[in-house]
C-alpha cells in the first residue's frame, strides 16, 4: 500500500491493507507486498469482524496468514481455531506491516 519509513539500515517500512478472500484455504491467505522485493519480517498484523492472525510465514515478498477464530459453542471453549476451508472473508480488512528490502 505505501512506505511509511525507512530503517536505519534502509529498509523499507511498509504498511498494507487489503480485503480478505472469499474462499480462505485452511492453509493460509497469501498477500503480496508489491512494494517489497522480500519481507524480512511482520511488525504487525490484524483482521477485523473479530478474527485473529493466528501465524504468518514469509518467502520472498509473499506474507501468507494463517486466520482463526474463537468457537465458544466448540467442545474446547476459549481456544482459537482455524477458519473453516471456503469461509467468506472478502468483507475482513486484513492490515500488516512489514520490514524488507
């Protein structure tokens, strides 16, 4: 989305912003940092509609988030559990900020 600032090594800060997909695979969301040629690392990280950003990994200039969310109908009440495969997401706002080159 934009550079927000520079490390002292110059880095590059970057904050993004994005829409969620509509089809979430239990193995993750991939998002692309455009501006980035590799991630060093995630500063920060949200979703909104009451989800949570269980993980991330990063190769190249790729975060991929690994999305959960709380089931307190579930047998194991207060733990956090991946969002189900398929699970609309489109209408989340996911946020991350990231460190790279």
């Amino acid at each position: 989305m934009a550079v927000i600032g520079l490390t002292a090594d110059g880095k590059k800060i970057v904050a993004k912003s994005t829409s969620g997909p509509s089809a979430y695979a239990v193995t993750g969301f991939p998002i692309t940092i455009d501006e980035l040629t590799r991630v060093d690392a995630v500063i920060f990280s949200e979703i909104s509609g009451g989800y949570r950003i269980a993980g991330t990994s990063i190769s190249g200039n790729v975060v991929t988030v690994l999305i959960h969310y709380f089931d307190y109908d579930a047998g194991s009440d207060g733990a956090s559990i991946t969002v189900p495969a398929n699970t609309d997401l489109h209408l989340q706002t996911v946020k991350l900020v990231v460190i790279g080159t």
